[in-house]
C-alpha cells in the first residue's frame, strides 16, 4: 500500500520536474532579447561567452567578485549537493558506474558541506536587517526543505540506517515500471517525501535559476555590437 502510494508519488513528481522544467526552458529560450545588455567587461567572442558560463557554473565568479559571504556559503552549499547528488547514483544504476564508486566517501563529507551552506545563507536572512526586510516566505521555505532533506538523510546515514539494498530495489524497479517494496522506517519516508515535494516545486521556485542562469541576456550576449548590428526577431519583421 506504502509502496504503491510513494510509487505514484515519484512517478506524478518525475513527470511534473521533467514537464515543468522542459516548459520554462522553452519558455526561456523564446523570451526575445531585444538589446545588447551583455555586463561588461564581457568577451568579444561566443568562445570568450563559453568561457565566462563555464565560470560562471565552476566557481561562481561574479558572485565572488560581488559577495564574499553569499559566495562562500552558496559554493559550499552547491558544490556539497552535487556532490551529495552523484553519490546517489547508486541507488538508481546496476551495476554502479566507477566514476559514482569514486564519489561515495567525498558525498558522505559533502553533506556535512551542503548543510553548513545552507545553515549560512539561512542566518543571512535572520541576521542582516535589509536582508531579513526582502526574504519571502517562498525563500525561507525553500531553506528549509533542503535542510530538512540534508538532516534526513544524514540521519539515516549517521544514526539510524536504513535497508539501502530494499531502497535500491524500489528505485531501480520504478524505473522499469514495477513496484517493490520500500522500507517504511519514518525517517526514509520522510526523507522521500520531501523529496518529491523540491521536484514538483522545483520548476516553479526560484530554484529554477540552476537551468534559467545560461538564459540570462547579461551573461551570455557577446559583446560585438559595432562589429555586427544586434537585431530582435521582431525588429527585423519591421524592416522588410
Ligand atoms: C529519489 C531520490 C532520493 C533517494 C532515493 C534518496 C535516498 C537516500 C538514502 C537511502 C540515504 C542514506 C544513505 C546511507 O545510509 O548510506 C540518503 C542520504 C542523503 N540524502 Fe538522499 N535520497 C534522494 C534524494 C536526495 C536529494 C534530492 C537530496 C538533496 C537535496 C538528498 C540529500 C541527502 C543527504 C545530504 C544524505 C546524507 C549523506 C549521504 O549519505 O549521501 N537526497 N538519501
């Protein structure tokens, strides 16, 4: 009964996280530019605009260069779920890729990582005043079921474990349309829940920025306005 109800769940949260995220991509990759906006100093070249992203997502640059703090606890809140999340591949392929093998003792101090990140960039809302006067209920939220995924399953990793082979068998029958029995200790469930509420809201948070960044007109615009004329879609249909 459990099984078959968290079966439907991952099943309806997989396809809204998928849909969801498909549909703004589109929706993103539609939206018109109609200036040249690229922040500068920006490169001169798409090689030079590859370059700039492909900062942009390894170290965070321009945040670096704007907020030392927001910086330090957001890189080590995002660089511990990715981290977190590879190690998780496990769970999902047999037999498990070498490249995941090698993850699964870094993942383990990753979460250590992801949680003190996200503890970090959490005070930050309490403790600064204007921060505290701009934070939406949507941001405190968003804080803490990424806290309370990280402690569950920390939970279940440092202080009361659970069948991880069973969790295994569930996740990679799911994937070949059958349902398997899952554990039902509370924290596994918990942990699960939870998880399948970030990927049904996932697409319409704020959390949307991880694909929504390579979108952004300021970042990816070369910056040649003289060397080619920048003309929108529909500027263009005025001039014919
Ligand atoms: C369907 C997806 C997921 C499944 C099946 C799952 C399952 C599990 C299990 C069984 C553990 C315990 C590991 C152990 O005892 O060795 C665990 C740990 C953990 N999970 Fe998840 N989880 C999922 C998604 C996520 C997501 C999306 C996040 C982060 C946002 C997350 C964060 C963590 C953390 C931080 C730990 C503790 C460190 C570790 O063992 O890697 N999990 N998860």
């Amino acid at each position: 009964m459990l099984s078959t109800l968290y079966a439907l769940l991952f099943y309806a949260a997989t396809a809204f996280l998928v849909i969801g995220v498909g549909m703004k991509i589109r929706k993103y990759a539609k939206a018109p530019a109609p200036l040249k906006i690229p922040i500068t100093p920006a490169p001169t070249t798409r090689g030079g605009v590859v370059w700039r992203m492909f900062l942009e997502v390894s170290v965070f640059q321009s945040l670096f260069k704007s907020n030392k703090w927001i910086w330090l606890f957001g890189y080590l809140f995002h660089v511990g779920l990715a981290l977190v999340l590879l190690r998780h591949f496990r769970y999902f392929t047999d037999p498990v890729w070498f490249w995941v093998e090698w993850v699964q003792p870094f993942g383990v101090y990753a979460s250590f990582a992801m949680v003190l990140g996200l503890l970090g960039l959490w005070a930050r809302r309490f403790l600064l005043e204007r921060m505290r006067y701009i934070s939406n209920p949507s941001d405190h939220l968003m804080l803490a079921l990424l806290l309370a995924i990280g402690f569950s399953g920390m939970f279940m990793k440092f202080v009361s474990k659970t069948d991880i082979i069973a969790v295994k068998v569930f996740f990679t029958g799911l994937m070949r349309f059958q349902i398997n029995e899952l554990p039902s200790d509370p924290i596994l469930l918990t942990h699960l829940g939870l998880v399948a509420i970030l990927m049904i809201i996932f697409p319409i948070s704020k959390l949307i920025h991880a694909p929504g960044m390579f979108f952004s007109p300021s970042r990816n615009q070369v910056d040649n306005p003289r060397e080619k004329r920048h003309l929108a879609p529909w500027a263009a249909e005025l001039e014919k």
